[in-house]
C-alpha cells in the first residue's frame, strides 16, 4: 500500500496518468534507462490505465492499483519492483 502513496502525489487518494508520468520518469532517470522506442515512461503509464482503470475515470482508485499489481506481473514490475 505504501507504493500506492508514493504515486499518489497530491493525496488525493487516486492516482492521476500525470503522477504517475512523474513517478515513472523519476524511477526511469534513477535508473537510467533508455526512453526511446518502448521505454517512453507516458507509453507504459498509458498500457498501465488502459488496463488498471477499471471503470475509466481516468484516475487510478487505491483498488485499482492494488488488483492491478497483483494480476499482473509486468505492471507490479513497473510500479511496485520490490513486490
């Protein structure tokens, strides 16, 4: 659940596609990956909500990320590597 927070920047308790742009480039440049081609942090933000929002308010729920992470290993991957 701590990781749900760390993406919910204004603390909202939902997680918008910008907060989560902004966490994901950060672990991107933290890490110093590549982002050209299939590393664009804003493609995998948008493969991550096309199928983590459920009801597609454009916002992550807590839920949301919750079941998203445990169903799917390469978003738990992304979002939550120590999982």
């Amino acid at each position: 659940e701590w990781a749900f927070t760390m993406y919910d920047i204004n603390g909202d308790q939902r997680i918008s596609k910008h907060e989560m742009s902004c966490v994901v480039e950060s672990m991107f440049d933290l890490l110093g990956k590549d982002r050209k081609g299939g590393n664009d942090p804003r493609r995998h933000v948008d493969e991550i909500f096309s199928q983590i929002d459920s009801n597609h308010d454009n916002y992550v729920s807590k839920d949301e990320f919750l079941s998203g992470c445990k169903a799917d290993e390469k978003i738990r991957t992304i979002l939550a590597p120590q999982y």
